[in-house]
C-alpha cells in the first residue's frame, strides 16, 4: 500500500479520507429526488432560486447554494425565457403634426396616403417594412423592405407609389 501511495504521490490521510467518504452514503440523496420530480414538475423552466422556494415549501431546510451545486452536478439547468420586445426608450426625434387628425374617411382616391416603418424578427435578423395605404379603400399602394430604417427605405417606396398612380408631384 505505501508503495502505491507514494507512486501516485498521495498522503496516506488523503487515501483513507476518500475511503471513508465513498463508504458514506449519498447526504443529499432525498433532496436529490425532490430537485428531480420539482425540476421536472416545472418542465425545465425553475432555476435553482424557485426550486430552493419549492424546497422550502415541502419543508427542507436548504441553502441556495447547495441547491446551486446539486443541480450542476446532476446536470439540471433551466430553460432561459427568451426577452420579450421593448421599443426604444431614448431621446424622440422630430415628430410629425396631425394632418389628419383621427379623419381618415375620404370620399376619392390617392387625397390621403398613410405610411409607418414595422419592425420584424426573421431568424434573429431584424427587417423593416414600410407600406403606403390608401384610405379611400385600403388599399396597399406601394411598399418596401430593408435591413436598416432609413431615408432610403421611404423615398423607394414612395417612388413606387407615385409611379404605380401615375401622379404629378407639385
């Protein structure tokens, strides 16, 4: 035994210490259980915070942070929620008036075009969408798409909208 001892370089302390551990039963083997059937229960979606209340509730006594450790070493890892949109709060730019103010029936068409720039999420990528309507009837008259909002996205599509209706600019 010394001599395995001092090939593998350990102190004799050492090898008995891990003896004795592994002879010892699993402390933490009920609690175990509980994180499981809680975990699962939850369908992945608790961290290591809710099944510590969910412990506590059942009655445990238990710190966080051997809730932490416990379920990185069975492998046990929540779901991250993805963020949900939040528009941007900064500084606003120049506001437009209210030409129309909250009349938007018309008796002919092409007298009131309205437009506004959409933002989408298509595979992680962001896309901006720009339409004109036509409030006679609804209709959709022109519209582009873009990686990016700028001027250049607006002057297209009302480039399409003026030729698509054949109108004179004054």
């Amino acid at each position: 035994m010394n001599l395995l001892l001092s090939i593998a370089q350990l102190a004799k302390s050492t090898y008995y210490y891990w003896v004795k551990k592994l002879d010892k039963p699993d402390k933490y083997s009920k609690i175990k259980q509980e994180i499981t059937a809680i975990v699962k229960e939850s369908r992945n979606s608790y961290g290591y915070r809710r099944v510590t209340l969910a412990l506590k509730m059942k009655g445990y006594t238990i710190n966080h942070k051997t809730v932490r450790k416990l379920m990185s070493q069975m492998g046990l890892t929540c779901q991250i929620r993805i963020k949900r949109y939040k528009s941007y709060k900064g500084t606003v730019g120049k506001i437009a008036k209210n030409v129309l103010k909250r009349n938007f029936s018309v008796d002919t068409p092409n007298k009131k075009w309205v437009t506004d720039v959409t933002e989408f999420k298509i595979k992680g990528r962001k896309i901006y969408l720009s339409p004109i309507l036509d409030l006679f009837n609804g209709e959709i008259i022109s519209y582009s798409i873009s990686t990016s909002p700028t001027y250049k996205l607006i002057e297209e599509m009302l480039q399409q909208a003026i030729k698509k209706r054949e109108l004179r600019v004054h």
